[in-house]
C-alpha cells in the first residue's frame, strides 16, 4: 500500500492518502466502463437511470470525494504531510429495496476508498447492484477496477431474517444501512464490532420548493423528470410540490402545464396494474377533495388543494400546493431530507437563517435532487470509510 500515497493539500493541511491500488488507474478504468454503456444498457435499467450512471462516472466527478474530503491533488510536499488517511477495512451495506440504483451509486463511491466491500441487497426488490456488476464484468479490460471488483468486492441477496446478517455485521469496520426505519432498526442492533462506525439513511421525505414567477417550461420538464423515475417511493422524490407566496390559480396553472407536457416528457406506457391504481388514486383523491387529473394513459395522478388535506399513498400521486414561505417551514416533516428548489435567489443568507432550525438535509435544485455524493442525509459517510494518522514534527 506504501506504493500507492496519494498527496492533497488544503490552506492548512497536507494529507497522505494511501490506497491499495493507483487511483488516477481506478477511474480511468470507470470512465472507460462509460465508453461501453453509452453502447449497450441493458434491459434492468430505465434510460434515465443509464444516463446518470454514465454522467456520475465522469472523471472530476469520481475526483470529487477526494478533494473535498483532502484538499487539492498535489506533488508529495517535501517537507512532508501532517496526516495520513487510510482505509478502515470492511464496508458493509445493507441496500434498499425501492431505490436500487443507489447500490451502484455506493458501490462506486466506496471502490474509491480502498476498503473492501460487501453489500447485502433486499431480497424483495429488483437487484440493479448485481446488474451493473454484470455489465462491468463483461465490459471491464483487465486492469485495477477489474482486479479490485474480483478481489474486494462481494454482493450477496439474502432476506433481513437470515443469520448471513449477523455475520456482515461483525466483519465490518464500517456500515452503511439504507431501508425503512423498522429494517434500519434491526440492522443496527446486529451483533457488531466495539469499535465499528454505521451511517443510517432510513426513511426520509423530500419536497419540490418553486416560486410561480420561475415556472418555464424547463421548470416544469425537470419537475416531472424528477418525480417520474421512482414516483413518491425514492426518498429524493418530492412528495409535494410547494408554490411558495403563490395561489391555488398558480398551483392550478403549474398542475394543468404538467398533466398537458408529461407524455412529451415520460415516453413509456404505464405497467396495467399501475395505471390501475392511479385510476382508483385519482378517485381517492377527488374524495379527500383534491381537484385531481390523470396523465394520458393514467401514468400519473396530478392534484392541486390545501396543504392540510389527507394525502392518498398512491405511487404516482403529485400534490401541488401553494403555501407562505413561513408555512411551508412549518409543515416540514419531521423526516425531510432534500428540498429541491426553483427559486430566483437559492444563495440568499434568509434561506440560511430559515432553515437553520429544520432538519433538511440538503438544499439543492431541483433538477439535483436525485444525484448521490460523499456527502449524504447530513453525512460525511465517504469520508468516515478512512481512520486518520496524525504527523507532527
């Protein structure tokens, strides 16, 4: 490993960050991998789920933990480095059974700290960590990804009940666990290591912030985009759009441009079963008294109302509402996460001291509120996968 330091440099402090494998070698492998997936996707992964993985692959992009976490890459200082950064052993992750492109997401992430890797997917949902595996075996020249891939990585389907969890569980030095709050729950009370880390990203909620005076069309094609992909079970997805000062004619004018763009946007049909269950969403709906409007094909359910009525828990239902800024802090839940935005000034200092007493998590726009990084749910959880060595001379 002592071949493989790696030199950063902040204002204040020198880092040596040592990896089992050359990383500038590592993500040029990854970028390669993109050449063969702009060819070929295969059919476990919707086109937009595709094209992020290909962008999220982007060089600077895979760069991007490092210098945030170390600094600048820089020659080895010859006065020497004040710390050293290496990986702690064992990553464990227990995967989500809804949003499954986030084990591709993880797995990426921590294939660029060093440690080995061992995810556990649900044993309920559609396995997108073992497909893209798939295609990277298939697609990889034989080289350091490869070679890490084949001899630190390891991917097991299991359901939650069975006693390979205990054994993760105290092999690992670090652990990430995504799911419910009732599987994050059990998963963290397994037997594990004194001296183990976890980062738990459970059940979270996220909303779409707009003001009516940056409604466009880009705006509204970039709401659906955001919603379509995972509809309200992704804990990215906005569970409600809020026009923020705006009027229920807003909300009814924003719902009408959405209901009238979303075939133009979302070009596959609905699944029978769906549209099904949208049509009867619908109807429940109007009889919670939503003024509520079916997509062509009933692919989703787009409703406009007050911010205090009952909500259906349909998997395509879009609420729209209009609510004070003041209002809107207020009827955060209490598990929000992400709230993604299209607003004129997202800088500002106000939004800042507004909310400073929340528990949102990330403040982004809108068409961001999908994308993964090293920093998550309010947690530097990349960062975590190295212990720290001080130098001092």
């Amino acid at each position: 490993m002592s071949d493989n330091l790696h030199y950063f440099a902040t204002a204040t402090q020198r880092w040596a960050v040592a990896l089992p494998t050359r990383l500038d070698a590592l993500i040029a492998d990854w970028e390669h991998l993109r050449t063969a997936m702009i060819r070929r996707m295969p059919s476990d992964f919707s086109r937009d789920e595709w094209a992020y993985l290909i962008s999220f692959l982007d060089g600077d992009n895979l760069m991007r933990p490092f210098v945030e976490a170390f600094g600048k890459p820089t020659a080895n200082p010859e006065s020497g480095c004040d710390a050293l950064a290496r990986p702690r052993g064992t990553v464990a992750v227990w995967l989500p059974s809804n949003v499954s492109l986030l084990g591709p997401l993880t797995l990426i992430l921590l294939s660029l700290t060093g440690n080995r890797v061992r995810l556990k997917a649900s044993a309920r949902g559609n396995d997108l960590t073992a497909a893209f595996l798939g295609f990277a075996s298939e697609n990889l020249l034989p080289g350091t990804l490869r070679n890490y891939i084949s001899e630190r990585v390891a991917l097991d389907q299991f359901d939650r009940h069975d006693p390979r969890n205990e054994e993760l569980s105290q092999d690992a030095s670090c652990r990430i666990v995504f799911g419910s709050d009732e599987a994050a729950n059990a998963d963290i009370r397994l037997p594990h290591r004194a001296d183990s880390s976890v980062y738990i990203f459970s059940d979270r909620r996220s909303e779409a912030w707009i003001e009516p005076a940056i409604v466009s069309d880009n705006v509204v094609e970039t709401l659906i985009k955001v919603f379509a992909i995972y509809g309200s079970a992704g804990c990215t997805s906005p569970s409600r759009v809020v026009l923020l000062d705006g009027s229920e004619a807003d909300a009814r004018q924003l719902r009408d441009r959405v209901v009238a763009a979303w075939s133009r946007i979302v070009r596959r049909q609905p699944a029978i079963h769906l549209a099904s269950q949208n049509v009867m969403t619908r109807q429940w709906a109007a009889a919670l008294g939503w003024d509520a409007t079916s997509t062509l094909h009933n692919a989703a359910v787009i409703a406009v109302g007050s911010t205090d009525l009952p909500r259906p828990t349909g998997l395509m239902f879009l609420p729209i509402v209009a609510a004070s800024r003041d209002d809107a802090v207020q009827q955060l839940p209490a598990n929000i996460q992400t709230i993604g935005h299209a607003v004129g000034n997202p800088s500002d200092a106000a939004w800042l001291k507004m909310f400073a007493p929340t528990p949102v998590k990330r403040f982004v726009p809108l068409g961001r509120m999908h994308h993964f990084g090293a920093t998550w749910d309010g947690w530097e959880f990349w960062r975590g996968m190295f212990e720290t060595m001080t130098v001092e001379s």
